[in-house]
C-alpha cells in the first residue's frame, strides 16, 4: 500500500515539474514549484531508493526551470 502511494505521488510531482516546465510567468512557476516540493516530500518518506533518485531528479529539474 505504502509503495502505491510512492508511485502515485511520484506520479504527481513528475506532472507537477512537467507544468512548470510550461509556465511562463515567475510568479506561477513559484507558486507551482512549492505544491511540486510539498509533493515530493511526501513522497520521500515512503519511496524505494530508485524512487527516491528519480524524485531527487525531479527536485533539480524545479531548480533548474527556477533559475
């Protein structure tokens, strides 16, 4: 149960990072960027450790489309 909801809200943090990639305006990609942190902090907790990089990957992407 615990693994369905790593892959569920890794699910969500990989869309979340996908609209910020297509955001124009700053102000939404922040905002944006903090509901895809949240996200991927809670799937952290529960992630295997190959999640666990793919969501570390998703958390360099969001500082990359930040910059």
């Amino acid at each position: 149960m615990a693994n369905n909801m790593a892959n569920n809200l890794l699910e969500q943090a990989k869309q979340a990072v996908s609209q910020i990639a297509n955001m124009g305006n700053n102000q939404d990609k922040q905002k944006q960027a903090e509901v895809a942190h949240n996200v991927i902090q809670s799937a952290y907790t529960n992630s295997s450790p190959e999640e666990k990089q793919q969501l570390q990957e998703l958390e360099n992407q969001i500082d990359n489309h930040l910059q």
